[in-house]
C-alpha cells in the first residue's frame, strides 16, 4: 500500500511538472504575440481620415520599412509623438487624432513593426527602443525638440519614458502606465520566470531620469493595467510633475476622457 501510494504521488508530481514545463514553454515561444497584438494592414490601405495628414515609410536599423502618419493642426505650436497601446493600427488610432489638434499640436502616431502597414514583427526589447528612437530623430528634424511632447499609452508609456530618458522633449504624458511589464506580466503568469521574459519595460527605471516635466494619467476603474501601478510611479516624479487620477476610468477610451480633455488643454497651452 505505501509503495503504490509513493508511486501515485511520484506520477502525479511528475505530472505537474510536466505540465509547467509546457506552460512555461508555451509562454516563452508566444511572449511576442500575448505581450504585442499586432493588426495587420494590407501595404496598398489607403487611409481615411477627416483632417490634413501625411503619412511616413521610415527605415529602421535592419532596413525594416516602419509607417506612421503625422496629423495637422491649423497654426501649430509643435508635435505630440504618440505611441500607443498593444493593438488595433492606425486605421483605428488615428480617431484620436483631433483630440489633440483641436489644441494647436501637430500628433505624429507610430505603427510599431509588425502593426498596420509596418513591415517585419517585434522580436525584443532593445529592436523596438531602436524602432521608436530613429521614428523619434526623424521627426525632430522637423520640429524643434523643445516643442515636442512625447505621449504613451498603456504598452506605449514604458517606451515613452524610455524614448524621454534619452532625450530631451519638452514634456512627457503618460496614460494607464505600468510601473514595468516585468511585475505586471507576474500578474497576469506568476509561475512564468521574470528570467525568460523577453520584455522588461522598466518604466519606474527611466522615469527617474527624464528632465521634462510628466504628466501622469490613469482610471481607478483600469482592470488590465491596475491603477496602483500609476500610484507607485508617482512617487518617483519630480516635485512640478503630477499625477491625474481618473474617477471610473478604465482602460480604454482615455482620450476622450472629459477631464483628461480639459486638463490636456492646460498641459499644452
């Protein structure tokens, strides 16, 4: 009896950790995929939009072809760079575009690789900082930097802090940010080791080196990104930056935001 009930424990054990094995194998092949949600678009789409727009094909480090659409305000007082959440493309981003206009900016919104016309696909960390910076060097040659916002949403606001840590924008808004995908993806896959993960996003790294004024967002009602997340970044901002809580706000939609508006209109007089 005690030799069959080790055998039955040794089996169901053994069981278990085949079972993690898998998950945590399944986990590291797909992480690209569950982190980055791509949607793709055909390279002839012919996008729609209501206002003056013109779109880029920027060349990355690897020649990889990266497609971003720059929207027009009348008598613009300079460019919000905007980089947004883990899916849709612009067919669909490109709807919040008056948002900011509306205000006198120019916005300039990305396709990360792999996204809408981008071409190629995410493959880590360091790729997509080098993505995002060429994006970045190519719009400040037509905007003074001075004049530039740099704005990240949810996926978008570790790379927005990354992107104003190495340089130097005249702001930094944030919305729904995560204090690093490292914690928050043990939130969602604690059996899977912070070892394997092939992105960090560490947000609470940079933001302590960023010079510009921040401006961080975020909903209380936020089920994917917890608002605690925002809470303890802002315990690392600078005496003049600050933190906008959003009663009943969840993850989607900020940039309609009634009060997110009207303080976005003060942030960019």
């Amino acid at each position: 009896m005690v030799r069959a009930l080790k055998f039955v424990a040794i089996s169901v054990v053994s069981l278990f950790a085949i079972l993690y094995l898998f998950a945590v194998g399944y986990f590291y092949i797909n992480q690209q995929e569950m982190v980055f949600l791509a949607s793709k678009l055909p390279a002839d789409y012919k996008f729609n939009f209501n206002q003056k727009f013109e779109e880029f094909s920027i060349p990355s480090f690897d020649g990889t072809k990266l497609n971003g659409v720059l929207f027009k305000a009348e008598n613009s007082k300079g460019l919000i760079f905007y980089l947004h959440g883990n899916r849709g493309a612009l067919d669909t981003w490109g709807d919040i575009a008056d948002n900011y206009t509306q205000f006198g900016y120019d916005i300039f919104i990305l396709d990360y690789r792999g996204f809408g016309k981008s071409e190629g696909a995410i493959e880590d960390e360091e790729q997509i900082y080098k993505d995002i910076s060429i994006a970045y060097q190519k719009l400040i040659k037509r905007y003074d930097e001075k004049n530039v916002i740099i704005t990240g949403y949810s996926i978008g606001s570790g790379l927005a802090s990354y992107l104003a840590a190495e340089n130097n924008p005249k702001k930094l808004i944030l919305l729904s940010p995560y204090y690093n995908v490292t914690e928050l993806s043990s939130e969602r896959a604690p059996f899977f080791p912070d070892f394997l993960k092939k992105f960090a996003f560490m947000t609470n790294n940079f933001i302590p080196k960023i010079k510009a004024p921040i401006f961080i967002f975020h909903g209380t009602t936020d089920a994917v990104i917890g608002y605690n997340h925002a809470v303890r970044l802002s315990k690392l901002l600078k005496k003049n930056d600050k933190f906008f809580t959003l009663k009943g706000q969840g993850h989607s939609k900020m940039n309609d935001n009634v009060e997110y508006l009207k303080e976005l209109q003060q942030i960019l007089k």
